[in-house]
C-alpha cells in the first residue's frame, strides 16, 4: 500500500509550510521516490537553472587536541597524549599554498577543542592568514570551538564572532551540529548543547557573518529527534537569515566508541529522504549539499535528483571523517563528471556561493553534460 503523502507533497509544491507533523510522515513514509520527485521540482524552482555548483578549498583541522569527548569521533586525542598535534602557521600557510595552485579559494579550518586556546591565539591566526592571503576566504570554527573560546576567554558569543570578522574570518561552518536535541546530544557527546550551538550561530549571523547548517544522524536518534533539529535550523533561520546552506549526512562507525555500539546504520534510502525532506522543510533555506564524501561519489550524485543543488567540496585533505572511515576521493574533474552525468552543468562556486570562473576549466571536462530535459522527462513518466 502506498503511503498517503502526496496532500503533504501537494501542500510543498503550493508554497505552503510544513509542519513538523508532515515532516515526521515524510520521513516515516517508505515512497522515497514520489518525495524525491517533490524536492527536485522545489529545488529547480529554488535554484532556477541547469547548474549545480561545487567548491575548490581544503579542511585544515589545525589541532587534533580535544578537551572533551564524543563518543562518535575517531579524531581527537586527549591533551597530553603522545600523537597529539598543532599545526604551525608555516604548515597552514604551506596547504592554503596548494590550494591556491589547484585553484581553491578558501579553507575550512576547524580542530579540536584546545584547553590552551583563548581568543587571542584564534585572532592571531585569522590576522597571519588575512594579512597574507587577503582574498582567500576563511571559513573556519564551528560553534563548539567559539563555546570553547567563551569558556577560555569570558566573553560571550557575539563578542568573540565579532573580534573574529575584525580578524578576518569570513564565514562559519555549521559543525558540531550533530542532532540539534539534548536528550541525543548528552548521550554522545559533552561539548555544547543545542541552545548553545543554536545562540552562536545567532550572534554568527548578528555580527553580518554567514554560515551553514549541518546535520550527522544515525548516532542512536530518532525520527522525531531528526525533525526538531530540522524544526530549531528553520527557526533561527526565520530570525536570522543567516544559513546559506544545510548539509546532512550519516554518522561514519569506524574507529568510533559509538560505532561499536549502533547496530543498525541509516540506509542510502535514508540519506536521499533526508536530503529531499530538508529541501522541502527548510523553506528558508536556498541551498542543500549532497555529502559525497560521507556517502561515496555514487550517492552523492544521486542527492542531486533529490534536492540538492550543491556538491561541496572536491576535499584536498579531510582528517575527521576520514578517521572515522569516510575516505572517498574526488579531484575535480570526477567531481565535474559525476554532476554532469546527473544531469547539470558544473559550476565552481566560493563560499558565498559566487560563481568563480577559470580559464580553460571546461578543458578538464571529457564529454558533454546529460542534457537535464531528458533525464526529467524519463522522471515524469
Ligand atoms: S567531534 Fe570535535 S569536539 Fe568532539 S571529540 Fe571530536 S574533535 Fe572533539
């Protein structure tokens, strides 16, 4: 028997909110395909071209030092221990280096939660790198490290996201969000709790930064815990506007004390609903990013037809999921053909989603995009 969804697909394709009852019910709902089909049509509306964009940086995890523990993370290590390291400036500056000549235009640079750390030591880092590199865009430190810097240096949110823009960072990524609901988070993790992570990225956005959102689900939550995260972005995101993107994915087991533990994973089916869910629920939001490098290449590609617009970074390093097994590769011109044969053109973008153009980058591509009129007309049948 068919799930009796379509009113709510119906209510989406109108214009109209959904409630988090209708968001349970998708997420509950087995017709996978027909929610599918919704998130692609409000997506094409959303983002209305033929485009899907991917961005050129690195992931700088500058410390693997961390002051406290989550259960599903095989990165840290606790201060003290022997295979505990900070990158230098020198190291830093040698990977952005690299990641201009593959034609990047920013880091993600996030680490672990250093007892050491006070607000100084961050400005100092983003001042060296701005004062070098004053195009390049830092989108760096997730709400658990700015709580980290609060609990260090006394100040409160906004203060601290303040001074930080002054030292030139450009934008925070959505990190740390894990499921957005205390009763999941304390069961896994003690760094900062919902309303914690929920009031950074509000200052985030008072002070005139932008961020993502994140989501990491299947670390022993459940449905109705996925829709009040999904409920708490949407809210801030009414009161703020500041979210560019939402970005879910699937917890990675491997080398994690929870991964031992979690007997059942989500399933590639539940990782499309969840992308197609968030495209139609997150109303506020304009852009939903496939994780290809959680969920493989093949996946990744697949999210495209089911709401997402974005296929986020080509991932020169990543060290935090890749320790938990996540260790999918892609250089750029993969990238550009798994998003052309889905259907799109490939678009480099920066991190305020502005198109980037480079000479001679339609040389790296081998054959010509699927034309999408073709891919949809076999869909609507
Ligand atoms: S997820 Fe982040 S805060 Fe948690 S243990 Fe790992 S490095 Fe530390």
């Amino acid at each position: 028997m068919r799930d009796n969804i379509q009113p709510i697909l119906d209510k989406a394709l109108a214009g109209e909110r959904l409630n988090t009852d209708a968001c349970t019910a998708l997420l509950e709902s087995n017709d996978f395909v027909r929610i599918g089909l919704a998130a692609d049509e409000i997506r094409l509306r959303k983002n209305p071209s033929d485009v899907v964009t991917y961005i050129i940086d690195r992931n700088i995890n500058y410390t693997n030092v961390c002051n406290v523990v989550c259960t599903f993370c095989a990165f840290y290590r606790r201060p003290g221990k022997p295979d505990t390291y900070v990158h230098s400036i020198d190291e830093i500056c040698k990977r952005i280096d690299e990641t201009i000549a593959l034609g990047g235009t920013g880091v993600l640079m996030q680490g672990g939660l250093h007892p050491d750390f006070n607000i100084e030591w961050y400005e100092d880092l983003l001042r060296t790198l701005h004062a070098q590199y004053p195009t390049f865009q830092l989108h760096c430190f997730s709400p658990p490290e700015i709580h980290n810097i609060h609990l260090i240096s006394g100040l409160d949110y906004e203060t601290i996201m303040r001074r930080l823009k002054d030292a030139g960072l450009n934008s925070l990524p959505g990190g740390g969000g894990e499921i957005l609901d205390d009763e999941v988070r304390k069961r896994v993790s003690t760094k900062c709790t919902t309303q914690e992570w929920l009031d950074v990225m509000r200052a985030v956005h008072k002070v005139g930064l932008i961020s993502t959102a994140t989501m990491m689900f299947g670390i022993g939550d459940r449905i109705e815990h996925r829709v009040r995260h999904l409920e708490r972005i949407r809210d801030v995101q009414d009161e703020t506007g500041g979210f560019t993107a939402f970005i879910p994915w699937t917890f990675q087991r491997e080398n994690t004390a929870l991964g031992r533990k979690i007997t059942q994973e989500p399933t590639g089916i539940d990782y499309l609903k969840m992308v197609a869910v968030s495209r139609l629920f997150l109303d506020n939001i304009q852009h939903i990013q496939a994780s290809w490098l959680t969920q493989g290449l093949k996946l990744g590609q697949t999210a495209l037809r089911f709401g997402a617009d974005d296929m986020g970074s080509i991932m020169i390093e990543e060290n935090v999921v890749s320790a938990a097994g996540a260790n999918t590769c892609a250089n750029e011109a993969e990238l550009r053909y798994q998003i052309r044969e889905a259907g799109f053109k490939p678009q480099q973008r920066d991190i305020l989603y502005n198109y980037v153009d480079r000479d001679g980058i339609d040389q790296i591509d081998k054959s010509d995009s699927t034309p999408l009129k073709k891919l949809s007309v076999a869909f609507a049948d």
